[in-house]
C-alpha cells in the first residue's frame, strides 16, 4: 500500500530522515523527480517535497536600494559547495562577489548576467540539493523575475491634438493674452484692471510697469471703464451654444495673466527630438553619488576655512626617503597630519547621527579615488598609529581596488574624515563636499612656488621663495563650528609644517 506525504521539514531534517537507519526507512531508496523525492520504505513509498533555494538579491551596503548582475561565475546545472562565488554583483560603491551558502546545484539562472536595476529581495537564481533533478525545476509563483525595462520611447517632433470640427466651431476666440512684468502684473491686480484695455509698449510686447500705471491713471480720470470688461452675447445675431460644453461659470476674482506661448520670445528647441541628444546609462554609484550630493548639501550646514601650508620641511623630508627607496607621496603627509590632528583634538573627530554628534574611538581616514565609475573614497583604518610609508603602500591597494571595482564592503564604509586632494590635476584650491554622516573634508590643492618675507636664524628679514599648498576645510556646523575648524586648522598647519610632529 502506498502513501503519500507532503512534509514541511527543513532541508537538514530531510537529510535525516532520508540518511536514517531505523524504522521503516532502512530499506529506503532515493529517487529524485525535481521538486519532490520519492523514498520507497518497508511500509509504501512517501514523497517528500523539496523546495528549490532561491538566490536573492541581497544588500551588501547600507546605502544600497538595487544591484545589477555583472557576471554569473557558475552554470545552470553545475555544483557549487558552500562559500563558492556564485555571480558578481554592482553595487552603489564597488563589485562585490555573492557566496553560496548551501552546497547543492545551479538550477536556474533567473536573472542573466548584465541585468540591471534589480531590486533588494528580488529572485536571481535558484538552486537544489545535491541529487535532484535540476532540470525539472520550476520558478516559483509567488516570486516571477523582472521585466526587462521598457526602451525610451522618443517624443513626436510636433505633438497635435485631435479636436472634433463641432468642436472647434463651438469654441469662442481667445482673448488675447499679454506677457506681464512682475511690477505690471502686480499693478493690474491691485487696482482691479484688465491689460486688454491698455497697449504694450515693451521690448517683444511686454506690458510694463508704465503701461500699467497709465492705465491706473486713466481709470482715476474716469476714462477707464470700472470693472474689467467680459465678452457679451451680441444683440443682433444669436449664436447657439452646443449642449455639451456648458458656458463656464463667471470668475470670482481678478484672473491671472499666463505667460502665453504665442508670440514666443524666441524659436523654443526640440529637446527631445531624434538625434538631438545621446542618453548615458548611469551606473548604480553615478545616481547613488548623485543623491548623497544632493542630501549632503541640502541638510548639512557647510562652513568652510582655508590656510596656505609651507611645504618645504615634507618636500625636503620626502626627497631623502627617496634616495633610500622609499617612495611617499605629499598626500601621504597630509593624510598622517590629519590623523595627527585628529588624535591631538577628538572634538573633531565626530559624526552626525541625525539626532545628535557622536564620538569616534577610532581615527579612519576617507581617501577621495576618482573612477570611471564616479568618485570612491575607501577608508584607510587607524591611520593616526601608521607610519608614512604604511600609509602609501595603503593608499594605493585600496586606490587600485576601488578603480578595479574590487573594494570590500568594509573597505568603504564608515569612516571618520575625509580628503580630497586635486593638487595633480592644477587646482590652486577648491570645496569639496561633506561626506555624511562625518563632519569634515579636507580639499587640497596643487603646491606652487611663492615669494614671502621670512626671517633667518640671525633676524634677518629677507626675501624666500616657499612651496605653499592651500587646504580647505568643509565642515558641519552642527558639531564642528568656526572656532573649532579654526583651530584644527591652525594644529594641521603646524603638525604639516614640521614632520617631527608627526611621530
């Protein structure tokens, strides 16, 4: 006699009941028919129901809303164990690869590779366990992959509108409309006046403030009719209104004056005619850049102070460390004396929460990357306790993986301050943009030569050529004020200005 069960037991407990050696499952036999197994025991034969496992989307940063498939690493139908790289998957800030977490074997590809815009929680893939019948899978109905995004539809060079000819008939002449001043328009209103009744004397048929106020004066003088003049019914020929457009109920107050479009000011383009213009996709880290731009700016309260550096002491310091092989960068230096700083004074070593500052133990410096996919800052960890040369070898891996896209979620978040330097590209000094939830950013510019009074070890006072660097200083009043930011930067200055400091 056969039975037939349908079991909600997870895939472990499956496992053991299929692998048990006790009861009527001693004899069993495992025969795979995709979704379920049929196991033949002492007593019949059962079935149980194995669910396939899906692969979803998942969120590999905090800021992160959806992911594009890059590439999938494995093959419908090949094995993959636990912890084997399934597919590469683009997020806001890099290229992160997804994990298997179960052994079993790829069953379905929903989503192929170059897919883009794939929601948070969206089914990807699907696997089975190891000996089913992966062919026979099936995606499940409650979860269906994503349409493919519909193609832009291009917009009609002229657009008309199909109007009835009874219609047309029926409508009465539109009266004509003027192009107002603000001065004019304000005019108008107040003193209850229709433009109509008056000329425009304006550049391109503007009715002006004088227009305006000649018309005030001849309706004080008594030639202006009172009230604004509405279009009448004529009295000597009757024209019948169709019956199904109803005569618009009388304003109840002064009407506004549009801007008309006829006489335009000039010939308006065809933006969005064919050829006119080329669409660029933009990539998950262009529009989640552009959406932290735009919170950056629109809730945090920028201050900003600059200082000039004398960079003689690090160039010659640098110059010297060549000569022994060591290759160290000025950004090198300036990031060591931010860290400095920032162990020196904690004050500004805080970010904003949204409820309030908080204090940060650690001192993780953000190092502004320039990629082709947008600008990348990965986080060099506890910089204030690494030596110069730590500190590049460090800056160019993460530079390098952040260009490659290969940066590791911790690599990018979090972080403490951040530094922007633009000095290769030319850039005499610039503001950069808060990157939240930290409180300051630090834009640094090109070092140039300049002629300065300076004194020598005897008092003397004479003429020095010195190599200056301007810094600026973006932070967020909130909880780094003016005298704060001053004083970090007269610390950094000093700390930059004689690397002795800086050990």
């Amino acid at each position: 006699m056969a039975a037939s069960l349908r079991l909600g037991c997870g895939r472990r407990a499956l496992r053991y009941l299929l692998g048990s050696a006790s009861g009527g499952w001693a004899e069993a036999g495992v025969t795979s028919l995709g979704r379920g197994v049929g196991c033949r025991g002492l007593h019949g034969t059962a079935w149980l129901w194995v669910d396939p496992i899906k692969i979803l989307m998942p969120s590999l940063s905090p800021t992160m809303e959806e992911g594009n498939i890059v590439k999938w690493l494995k093959k419908e139908g090949e094995a993959v164990s636990a912890g084997d790289a399934l597919c590469e998957i683009e997020t806001d800030k890099a290229v992160v690869t997804l994990d298997s977490g179960e052994d079993g074997i790829l069953a379905k590809i929903v989503v192929e590779e170059g897919s883009k815009g794939i929601q948070l929680g969206s089914l990807i893939g699907l696997m089975v366990e190891e000996g089913a019948d992966w062919k026979q899978v099936e995606i499940p109905k409650d979860v269906s992959p994503q349409p493919p995004p519909a193609p832009p539809v291009s917009a009609p060079l002229v657009a008309e509108a199909v109007v009835p000819a009874s219609a047309t008939k029926a409508q009465p002449a539109r009266k004509l409309l003027f192009r107002l001043s603000p001065a004019a328009r304000n005019i108008l209103e107040m003193n209850n006046i229709d433009a109509s009744q008056g000329t425009p004397t304006g550049p391109r048929g503007i009715f002006t403030k004088e227009d305006a106020l000649k018309l005030v004066h001849q309706k004080k003088s008594g030639k202006l009719a009172e009230s604004r003049p509405s279009p009448a019914p004529s009295t000597t020929t009757a024209v019948p209104s169709p019956p199904q457009a109803p005569p618009a109920p009388p304003a109840t107050g002064p009407p506004s004056y549009p801007r008309p479009m006829i006489p335009p000011v000039s010939t308006p383009g065809q933006p969005n005619a064919v050829g006119t213009f080329t669409e660029i996709p933009a990539s998950n880290v262009r529009r989640v850049i552009a959406k932290r731009l735009t919170e950056s700016k629109s809730t945090i309260p920028h201050a900003y102070a600059t200082a000039d550096c004398d960079l003689g002491a690090v160039l010659k310091l640098r110059q010297s460390l060549i000569k022994d092989d060591i290759k160290v960068s000025v950004n090198d230096f300036i990031i060591k004396a931010i860290a400095v700083t920032l162990k020196q004074m904690p004050d500004v070593n805080v970010s904003w929460d949204g409820e309030g500052p908080k204090q940060l133990s650690s001192i993780d410096i953000s190092v502004a990357v320039a990629t082709d996919r947008g600008l990348i800052t990965p986080i060099l960890k506890d910089a204030a306790a690494k030596g110069i040369q730590e500190i590049a070898l460090s800056v160019k891996a993460l530079a390098k993986k952040a260009r490659d896209g290969k940066l590791l979620p911790e690599e990018y978040q979090g972080g403490s301050f951040s530094v922007s330097n633009l000095g290769m590209f030319g850039v005499d000094e610039f503001r950069a943009v808060i990157n939240p939830p930290q409180s300051c950013i630090l834009a640094v510019g090109r070092s140039r030569p300049q002629l300065r009074l300076s004194e020598d070890e005897e008092g003397n006072v004479r003429l020095q050529q010195h190599d200056l660097v301007t810094v600026s200083m973006s932070s967020d009043s909130r909880v780094v004020d003016d005298e704060l930011a001053t004083k970090f930067l007269e610390r950094f200055k000093a700390n930059l200005e004689n690397p002795a400091r800086l050990y």
